[in-house]
C-alpha cells in the first residue's frame, strides 16, 4: 500500500496523489479510475489540523477560494449553490461557472463545472483522523477536454495533478498557519489573520 501522507505534526505539504487504496477509519478508499476517454482523475490526501466541521466550513466558504487556490483570482456566488470563477495567469485568463451537488457538513462536498472554459468535477472528504490527530481531508478530482483542450496546461503552469496537490497544500497551510506559501521566484507569500473566521 502507498503511503499517502506524513503523519509528521510539521508536515509542510501533502504528498503525492496515492497509487493504491487507503484504508480509513476501516474502510477502504479506492484509487482514482485510469485515465481515459480525454478525463483526467486526480487524487490527494492532506492529514490537516482541525476538526472535520471546521475545515468543510473553511472549504465551503467558497468565495474565500482565491486566498489558497491558485491563480483564482474572483469566486462569485451567483446562487445558493452556484458560483461564477475567474482564473489568470498574465495575461491568460478562463471563466467557468460550477455547482455544488452534495453538501454534508462537516463531511462532504461535491460539485461540477457547468458552463465555460474549464470541464471539471470534483469532491472533498473530510474524515477524522485516527487518534484525534486532526482531519484526512481527500480531494478526488475529474478533469475533461473542452475546446480549449490545453487549458489546463496553460493556466495552471503544470499539469491538473500538480495544481490538485498545490491546491490541498495552500489549503491546509491556510487552516493551520494562516500563511500561504507562494512562487518561490517571486518570493510571495500571503498573509491572514485569522484563518478560522470563516468558520466561526
């Protein structure tokens, strides 16, 4: 069985997406299916500080994405459950719009682009870890071709598995320290006070 994350209490970044099973509070979370048919499946794992209930909250707050997501730079909510991205890279720039499909507090959230440049679909876990020591949060990610096939490539600077497992990162460096690490290049990194307020 792969290893998927350091149980370290440091532990700076998730690691690469498992190739096999993980067993979970005695259940078995499969791998992500083979690629095909022009989809992309990514799969990362990120063993967080915080309780479940804090950390959907912190996920579910869906217009404070662009603090730990990259590139993202508006999330507007045009509904309930729908809400409208903006992403840039320069002078690259993608919209899309997505919906929330399955909402369970504290454990689950689901969702699907609807509408513009990018296809994906996407679901995060949030699971106590064994021994209290925080939450796995997993993050299982669909990505599909669209008209603009490269897109992906073009806007993330790397491919959708790396974004995936940078994204989880920012997110529990968010949860946990409120600094989220940036391009090195650029020597950025971006500052919040408080991390949990949008889970008070």
């Amino acid at each position: 069985m792969a290893e998927v994350i350091n149980q370290a209490a440091d532990m700076a970044e998730p690691l690469s997406e498992p190739t096999a099973g993980v067993v979970l509070n005695g259940h078995c979370m499969a791998p992500p299916p083979q690629d095909e048919d022009a989809k992309t499946w990514v799969r990362a794992t990120a063993l967080v500080a915080g309780t479940p209930a804090k950390l959907y909250a912190l996920w579910r707050d869906v217009e404070s994405s662009p603090i730990w997501q990259e590139m993202i730079t508006d999330v507007i909510a045009t509904g309930l459950k729908t809400f409208h991205w903006v992403m840039k890279d320069g002078e690259n720039i993608i919209e899309w719009d997505s919906e929330i499909l399955a909402d369970e507090p504290g454990r689950r959230i689901t969702w699907h682009s609807v509408a513009g440049d990018l296809n994906d679909s996407g679901e995060v876990q949030f699971d106590p870890a064994p021994g209290g020591r925080g939450t796995m949060v997993t993050v299982l990610q669909e990505f599909r071709q669209t008209k603009t096939a490269t897109v992906s490539q073009t806007i993330f600077s790397r491919n959708p598995r790396q974004a995936v497992i940078e994204n989880l990162r920012h997110f529990k460096a968010f949860a946990e320290r409120g600094e989220i690490p940036r391009d090195k290049k650029k020597n950025v990194t971006k500052n919040v006070i408080d991390p949990w307020a949008a889970a008070a």
